[in-house]
C-alpha cells in the first residue's frame, strides 16, 4: 500500500493540519510537542488519560484523547496539593483505577517536613480527576536514602496491588534502588516490608536508575527502568525480568533496548499501553542537541514494541510516519 500524505500531530490536535486523505491512518512523533515529562496513560472507556509531571503551572497535568494519537490541551488533575507539600517539584504522576468510580493517583512531591521529594497518594471519582490527597503526611519519603520518587501502581494476575518507587539516592550521592511494596486494597496504605529489587550496576546505567514500571507478557513478569541522567544523551531505557513482584530481578543482556537516536535524545521514562492486541511504549525524549531545555523540552513519543522470543524489541525511537495503534 502506498501512503501519499502523514498527519502531522502535536501537543493538541488544532495545534497541527489533520490530513483526511488515506494518509491519516499514520501519525508521526512526537505526539505531544510541548514539555511533558515521565507520560503514563490509562485507558477507561473509549477514552485515554495521559499523566505527565508539572507543566504550566499545573501540579499533574492531564491530556485525553481517543486514539493515542490527538492529544487535548492539559487540565489539573489536583488542583490542591496537600498541607504538608510544597509546589513547584510535582514529578511522575500514574493512576491506577480501583474501581468503577474509584481511581488512586501516586505522585511525588515537595515533603516540606523533609526538605526531600516523597511519594503522596489521592484519589478521585473519575481518571481525569480532580484527585484530592487527605493525608495527614506523605505516603513515602526514605528521606535518609534521598527521598523517593516515581512511584508506580501494578495490579497483578493474582488480583495482587503493589507500589514500585526509587529512593532518590543520585540527589545525596548513594545509590538508587529500585523497591516494591505490596498496597491494600484500597490503595491508600502500604503493607508489610519494602523489598529492595535492582540498582545501578551496568556502565550504561551511570549512577542512577529510575522510572520503574511493571508489566506481565505471557505471563512473565518484566520490570522496566530507565537510567543514567536525564538530562544526557546517554538516558536509556531497559528491563529485567522478575520471578514475583518482590523478586529477584535480573537485568536483560541486551539492555539498554531504547536509546538515542538522530531522531530523539535520552529517550527514557517510559510505560506500556496496550491497544487491541498491540503493545506500544509511550516514553519523552529531547529534541537532539536540546538536552535539559524546557522550550520544548521531553516531548511525548509513542513507538510499538514487538515481542521476539519473549523479549520486548521497541521500534524506536521512530520519526517517520507509521500507522497508528
């Protein structure tokens, strides 16, 4: 089949001319143009809630869409941080739902107590919020390791809630784990111990890893991390493979299976959706030669994976025009 045009996406769809030809069944990254770090996505109904760190003013910025593609304009999905936070530093938001009319959001944030990034939780009645977080404190903080950041929530097969997250160690100079703590049911508490899973060993990897999220494919359970500064060309991203949700965990070989192209820079932070039987990888990256700029800063980038003998194979980072999910 031959494509005569590609629709150009951006940010938000009036941002950019849409072609109605054949050509619009293919989109081109990046599909959020503007600086939208750490992406996660949730998909309720026909509709898809992107999350994304503070922007614009906006402590969790929110975008939907209907095809993983045409992104709108950010809201705030919490408007209101609580008491015991400071604004200003509002990193890595995910959510996960609960239930029909129940959603828990993990963000990290400014612990004013501390003086160090923590880990809150809110919730909220629809994905789009508003969340609203009534604790008295933050849910992690390992002020001593660092802080914690970049918490992400995991339902596994077992009907199992867990919460991964990393100590924060690169801002005090120790190491950065990566840990797992199981979550009761109502996602709002932790359960038993925190378990330690994987830290910084690899020369790719620098002195840091992060941005942890779970995943189970054929029913492996895959842990995906990003490493090394993010504001370098070296940013990356690999996995490990995990024997249950507290470990142990071993790094894939090849890793790192994301990295920099001509195309895109320390690509890294990612998480996985999955659309009609396809898997796709939604990440940010920075303009090459733009490390660490905020105009436009990490753009949102999407890009298939394949799975290839079990091991996940991005497509990526991709500028050309490709079919949408």
């Amino acid at each position: 089949m031959v494509i005569t045009a590609a629709l150009l996406v951006g940010g938000c769809a009036d941002d950019e001319p849409i072609d109605t030809s054949s050509g619009s069944r293919m989109f081109t990254n990046p599909i959020v143009q503007t600086d939208a770090p750490d992406p996660q996505a949730i998909q309720v109904g026909d509709t898809w809630y992107l999350f994304h760190t503070n922007a614009d003013g906006r402590n969790v910025p929110v975008r939907t869409s209907s095809n993983l593609v045409d992104w709108s304009e950010a809201e705030d999905a919490l408007p209101t941080l609580p008491d015991w936070a400071d604004a200003g530093k509002t990193w890595a938001p995910e959510v996960i739902q609960l239930g029909p009319d129940r959603f828990a959001l993990y963000y990290t944030v400014a612990g004013r107590e501390s003086g160090r990034q923590c880990v809150g939780r809110a919730v909220a009645s629809a994905p789009q919020g508003p969340y609203s977080d009534d604790a008295d404190g933050p849910l992690i903080c390992q002020a001593d390791l660092g802080g914690a950041i970049d918490a992400s929530p995991f339902r596994d097969t077992d009907g199992s809630l867990w919460l991964l997250w990393k100590n924060d160690g690169n801002a005090i100079g120790v190491d950065t784990w990566l840990w797992s703590q199981r979550l009761a049911d109502d996602g709002l508490t932790l359960v038993g111990e925190p378990t330690k899973l994987l830290k910084q060993t690899e020369p790719w990897e620098g002195t840091l890893i992060e941005g942890p999220f779970f995943h189970r494919q054929d029913g492996r359970l895959l842990l995906f991390f990003a490493a090394n500064a993010y504001d370098r060309a070296e940013y990356a991203e690999g996995y490990a493979v995990c024997e249950s949700p507290t470990g142990p965990c071993v790094k894939a070989a090849e890793n790192p299976i994301l990295k920099s192209t001509e195309a895109a820079s320390g690509p890294g932070h990612a998480s996985i959706v999955v659309k009609d039987g396809r898997t796709w990888l939604l990440y940010h990256a920075w303009p090459p030669g733009q490390e660490g700029s905020t105009d436009p800063g990490r753009q949102v980038w999407l890009d298939e994976v394949t799975w290839v003998d079990g091991k996940p194979v991005v497509k990526g980072p991709t500028a050309t025009s490709q079919p949408r999910p």
